[in-house]
C-alpha cells in the first residue's frame, strides 16, 4: 500500500515539476512543450498517475487494479499539494499566475469543467497508450501540449495549480473532482471505442 502511494508522490511531483515550467514560461507554447517532462517521466519511471491508468480499468478491474488507481490518486494529491504549497513560498511570481489561472479556472460552470475534463482524459489516455504499445513518446510530445494549448482541464495538474494558488476551498475540490470525472470518462470511452473498431486485441 505504501509503495502505491509513493509512486503516485513522485508522479505528483513530476506534474508538478511541468506544471511549474508551464506558469513560470512566458511564452505559452514553449511552457506546454515543456510541461511534457511531467508525463514522460511518469512513463520512463513507470509511476502511478491517476489519469494514465483509469483508462484501462476495462482490461483490469479487479480490487488491485482499483487499489493501484486510487491509492496513486491519493498520492498525486500529497504530492502536488507539497511541491505546490513549497514552489508558492519559493516563487511569488509564479504563485501569483496560478492565482489568474486559477481564478478563471473557477469560474467556469460544472458542465464546462467535465467536458474538458473528458477532452484531456483522451489525450492522456492516447499518449500513454502510444508509449505503452507503441513504444513512442510522440503521443506525449504532441498530445500533452495539445490539451493544454486548447484548454482542457488535467485533475492532477488542476491540484497542482490550485496549492501553488493557495485555493484550497470547497468551490476547488469541486472543480477537481468533476475535472477527475471527466478525466476518466474520456479514457474509459475512448479506451472502450479503440476496442469496438478492433484497434485494442
């Protein structure tokens, strides 16, 4: 148990690490390309993060495949919320864009923030299942700053942001779970759709 949840630290930190890069960049493209070192490192490292495992749920859904998922959930969180609260103390600049982010984050309605949510939850789900089959990090080097160049809502980078803004309100935990909604309906339809064109074997 304990070694599912520090797997799902170390993924939260290395989010938080692209999540860093991408508010502390001035120009948004060159953030999101780098905020890539997040994902790839999760996927070289082989660590637990909520939003590239849901989408396989269908393959194994017994009550280790839950307690890998959930646990490294739990994990994602303690680890984006340290590095978030420490990066808030150590860049005020950077804590201070988190603020706009996450203010503008908030005030989009329930609906909005799910669909986003199920955009990003494909293209995590593509990404990591191009490098997990495929064998190829493109998926990561072009899906990741895709959904955040259009926007879309990722839960454990949102977590991130939200501690480096100092957001720990009722309205944010809202916000983060209709986001990891979204996130795993858009893998789990995605992922059951690639079965149903005879894609996945």
């Amino acid at each position: 148990m304990l070694k599912k949840i520090v797997s799902g630290v170390a993924a939260g930190l290395c989010i938080s690490l692209g999540g860093a890069v991408f508010l502390s960049a001035e120009n948004k493209v060159v953030g999101a390309v780098a905020f890539t070192i997040g994902l790839l490192s999760i996927c070289y490292y082989g660590l637990s993060l909520y939003t590239g495992k849901v989408g396989y749920l269908f393959e194994k859904h017994d009550k280790e495949a839950f307690s890998v998922l959930f646990l490294g959930l739990l994990g994602n969180f303690i680890g984006t919320v340290i590095c978030g609260v420490l990066l808030r103390f150590c860049l005020p600049a950077m804590a201070q864009k988190a603020e706009n982010i996450c203010a503008a984050k908030l005030e989009k309605d329930a609906l909005t923030v799910f669909l986003l949510g199920c955009f990003c939850g494909i293209l995590v789900y593509i990404a990591v299942n191009l490098f997990r089959d495929k064998k190829t990090v493109l998926g990561v080097l072009i899906g990741i700053p895709v959904f955040i160049l259009s926007g879309f809502e990722h839960s454990v980078a949102d977590m991130f942001y939200m501690a480096a803004a100092g957001e720990f309100s009722l309205r944010a935990l809202v916000f983060i779970l209709l986001v990891i909604a979204g996130n795993s309906v858009g893998a789990l339809v995605f992922d059951r759709l690639l079965a149903g064109a005879g894609v996945k074997k």
